[in-house]
C-alpha cells in the first residue's frame, strides 16, 4: 500500500481510539490503578523515555476494566536509596505491609525511618515518613482484598503487554503514534479474557460498607 494509503487507515483507526479514550464510564469502581509505562519517542530532535499513564479500575462485580491512556511526562529515575541499600531497604518496607492491622504498620514505620535515620538515608526516611498513610490506604479496606490491592499487579500485566508489542519499533514520531498503539493494544486486552475473568469477591467490600452504615446510624441515633 502507498504511504498515503496508510496514513488514511491511521487516521480512521485514531477516530475510534479516541472515542474509546473519551467515552463516559458509568459504572461504579471501588478501586483504580494509575500506572505509567515507559516509551521512547522523539522530543525536540532527541529521543526521550516518556511515559503513558494508564488507568484501570475494578467494578462492584469485581472485574477489571480500562478505563485509557494519556501521554504524561518524561522518565525520572531518581532515587534516594543507594543500589547497594537497595535490598536492605527493600526488606524493611515489606515489614510494614507485613503487619496485621493500620496500627502496627504505622509503629512498624516509625521503626523503620528511626533506622534509615540511623542509616544517614534521610531522604528515604522523609519520603516514608511523610507517604505512609497513602500507602496503607489499602488497609481501610477487606483483609481479603490486601493482597492484590497493595501489589502492583494489575498494570504490570498490562504494561508487560504493551512493551511486547513496542519493542520492535524504536523511538516513535510522535505522541498521537505511540498512544494509538498503546490504546489498541489496551482494548485486545480489555475483550480478552483479562477483562472476563473476576478478579475479586466484592462481598467482602458490601459487608464492609454495610456495618460501617450501621455503625453510623447508630452513632446519630444515640
């Protein structure tokens, strides 16, 4: 096929990815992923790690769904822990999400950050300390749910997809190129059977909201 040829069918296919990006969600989703993979592409005359955020949501059925993508900023691959602390710090911060409740996670931090201190790592231990109750958020939620909430499994999966599928091609022109690639890709999933397959038992979640109601009416009751 011609060029030109080519670039028509890009065009059309681009219509209906944008649709798709930009149609209204009317479901209710309990829980929502955003996540970021990592792309080449050109910017400014040099080739660039920029990154597409995806979003994903999980419905009171329990399924998974995407919602789209967006092209978002360049990649920062700052860190505040050194490669050979790596480990070390590694294993501590899994001592956290270790404990059985919010309490005993949050004394388990503070313990934590008093020895990343100790470390002179004092910038590890500022991040833990000021991030920690965004990062047992999950603990507000079914114990049952814990596991797979507090992972980053759900876009890891998608993201090992789309990377599969980019590999081959380099650096790509242009942001519009690298998200319609990205979307096709994201709604194969979607149809598959990632998006047939429930993911979690959202009983739990109703109980949950059930005796929380409870607990509220007969707190405006007395």
């Amino acid at each position: 096929m011609s060029p030109g040829t080519i670039s028509n069918l890009n065009q059309k296919a681009y219509v209906h990815i944008e649709e798709w990006r930009q149609r209204k969600l009317t479901e209710e989703y309990p829980y929502v992923y955003v996540d970021g993979v990592y792309l080449k592409r050109s910017w400014g005359g040099e080739v660039k790690n920029v990154s597409v955020l995806i979003a994903i949501g999980i419905d009171r059925d329990g399924y998974r769904q995407i919602f789209g993508a967006k092209e978002g900023m360049k990649e920062d691959h700052e860190s505040v822990v050194p490669n050979s602390k790596i480990r070390q710090v590694t294993l501590m911060l899994k001592a956290i999400h270790a404990q059985e409740s919010k309490e005993a996670a949050r004394a388990k931090a503070v313990d934590v950050v008093a020895k990343l201190r100790a470390m002179r790592l004092t910038s590890a231990a500022n991040k833990i300390e000021a991030g920690i109750e965004e990062t047992l958020t999950y603990m507000d939620f079914p114990t049952e749910h814990w596991n797979r909430l507090r992972t980053n499994n759900v876009p890891e999966r998608i993201n090992r997809e789309i990377k599969r599928r980019t590999r081959v091609i380099g650096a790509f022109p242009d942001g519009n190129s690298a998200l319609m690639l990205v979307c096709a890709r994201l709604r194969y999933v979607a149809s598959s059977v990632w998006g047939s397959k429930r993911y979690l038992m959202m009983d739990h979640l109703f109980q949950m909201e059930m005796q929380r109601q409870l607990e509220t009416s007969t707190a405006e009751v007395s």
